[in-house]
C-alpha cells in the first residue's frame, strides 16, 4: 500500500489528467473531497480560468477551495444544467456503479451528477471493486425521528436479504453528531453485499424519512483510475 504523501501524488496526477475533459466546456460542477480538490486546483491554474470557467460547488469546503484557486463561481441558487460534473467516489465498480458520501456531501453531489451533460469520476487503484459492499453506505437523513427512520432503514435492508455488519450516527470530529450542509444526520451503514446497487437504492429511498442515498447509479459516464505508477486507465 502506498504511503499517505504517494497516495496524494496520485491524486494529484488525476485531478490534473482531468483536464482533458474541459476543452469547451463553460459550467463546470464541482464534486467533494480530497480528489476533486485537486482537479479544482489543477483547473485555476489554466490560463484565463476565471473568465473562462463558472463553477457550480457541491459543498461549502469546495466552495472555499475554488475560490482560493480564483476561479468564479456560481450562487447555490443559479446553478442550473451543467456542461460537465466532476468528483471522486469511495467505492466503484467496472460497471461505474458507485458508493459516495464519505465525506458528508451525497445529496449535492447527485444532484450535481444529475444537472451534468458528462459526468467524470476520478479515483485511485484502491477504490475499484468488482462488487459494491466494502465501504458503509451513506444515507442522509431526516433530523426529525432520526432514529425512527434508522429502524425502518435496518429493517428495510433486512427484508431485502441484507446481514448488517454495523450502523452507526456519523459524528464530528467532537464526538456530536454530524450535520451535512444541507442541516442533515449521516447514518453509515454496512452490509454483507449489494449484488442489486439499482434495487437496493431504490429501496432506501423509498424509506419516509431518508433524504439521499449514497449508492450511485447511471451518474457516471467516465471513470479515470490511477495506479501505484501514476497510469490512469479509463472506464468508459
């Protein structure tokens, strides 16, 4: 496994291969984490990159990260259809089903994949599984009889078949409990398999109370994944 500092480098080298994609692009959305600040970064240093670009920000910590790479962005409340959508994800597999929402940010990001005419994700190596299950599945919740909605989720996970491994509230750094941007609970939740990714987030989405979920499905058009030796490969 590669040390935390190889493992940036690595990201690094695909945020900046992403570029690629932008080539006559205008409205560019703008994904969470560690990976897409990187393509964030990568975009400000393009020349003419405020004039030429108006980014739409899933989350207030990319929001900040945009900015600080000059580059303009659009108000949360005039974001519309997208030329392009750009992010990360925790788990992927060959068919470009995905979980997302480690860090905090589901519900924007599928909305944001959803507004975008072309959708790229951008991962490492260790992020590739041939079936989706290694990492929790996020879920946003309601705020209002949380717990009620994660009996009903438990239960809904086990009518389907499901072994829960764990569930658990998200909490911060604190120790409180974690609130999305959106004033949302996460509740993280791990499962035996998902051999179905379509039936089991219809299914969780179904569930009164559940605000998103994190398994993606159809809201990746390209996947570009890097390994140990900085080569990216693409999923198409």
């Amino acid at each position: 496994m590669s040390s935390a500092s190889e493992m940036d480098l690595l990201k690094e080298r695909v945020g900046s291969y992403a570029l690629k994609f932008v080539d006559g692009c205008k409205l560019i959305g703008l994904g969470h984490g560690s990976t897409t600040d990187h393509f964030t970064r990568a975009l400000g240093r393009l020349p003419d990159a405020a004039s030429r670009f108006q980014c739409a920000c899933v989350s207030r910590a990319t929001h900040r990260v945009a900015l600080e790479a000059g580059l303009t962005v659009i108000p949360d409340d005039k974001v519309e259809l997208l030329d392009i959508y750009v992010d990360g994800a925790d788990e992927i597999t060959p068919q470009k089903t995905m979980i997302k929402g480690g860090g905090g940010a589901l519900l924007r990001e599928r909305i944001g994949a959803s507004l975008a005419k072309f959708r790229v994700i951008l991962v490492d190596y260790t992020k590739v599984h041939v079936q989706l299950g290694q990492f929790p599945i996020p879920i946003e919740i309601s705020n209002y009889g949380y717990d009620h909605v994660v009996t009903n989720v438990n239960k809904t996970l086990e009518e389907l078949g499901h072994k829960i491994e764990f569930g658990r509230l998200r909490l911060d750094k604190n120790e409180r409990l974690f609130y999305t941007d959106n004033g949302y609970p996460i509740y993280d939740v791990k499962i035996d398999n998902i051999s179905d990714p379509k039936e089991l987030g219809n299914a969780l989405q179904n569930v009164t109370g559940v605000v998103a979920h994190g398994i993606f499905v159809g809201l990746c058009d390209i996947a570009c994944v890097i390994d140990g030796d900085g080569v990216v490969a693409e999923i198409e």
